[in-house]
C-alpha cells in the first residue's frame, strides 16, 4: 500500500529539486539538449527537470529519479509512474 507523502514532504522535495538544478550534475544532464522521453533536441534552457516516480506517488528529488525533458512531455506525464507513462505512449502507437 502506497502512503501518500505529506504536504511538508512535497514541499521538502521540490526545494531538494531547486539545489538539484544548480548544481554541475544538472548542467552537464541539461548541456545534451535531449528530452530524456521523446528524444528531441531541444535548447537547454527549454528543459525542465521531471521525477520519473513523481513526488505525488511518493518519488524523491535524487539524481536517479530526475531526467532532463521537454516542456511537452513533462506536461503530458504528469504524475503518472513509468509503467503508466509506457501504457499512455504505447496507446497512440495502435
């Protein structure tokens, strides 16, 4: 059973998320220009970070669960987990 983190948890995440983006690590992930789901190049500074396992489902701001990716994409997965991501993308292929 999955609990749900706490307001304050979130909050705790999404600062960890902002440190994240300052440091070289993020620099050199954003410097590619590569959406890390479709693939696309895009300018570095057009990058977002996005939780693979969203902070809402219980992800942390860690660097093995923050990827480089396009606006559109981040926008479209939102809060669904990897799995859920793979059935939504697999739906436009059929």
């Amino acid at each position: 059973m999955l609990i749900e983190p706490s307001d304050e948890d979130i909050r705790r995440e999404r600062n960890k998320a902002r440190e994240l983006r300052k440091t070289r690590w993020w620099q050199n992930r954003i410097a590619a220009g590569r959406c890390h789901y479709c693939n696309a190049q895009v300018a570095p500074k057009e990058l977002t970070l996005d939780h693979v396992v969203p902070l809402i489902r219980g992800g942390r701001s860690t660097r093995g669960n923050c990827v480089a990716a396009c606006k559109a994409c981040n926008s479209k997965k939102q809060s669904l987990l990897p799995l859920e991501w793979a059935e939504y993308l697999e739906s436009f292929r059929e």
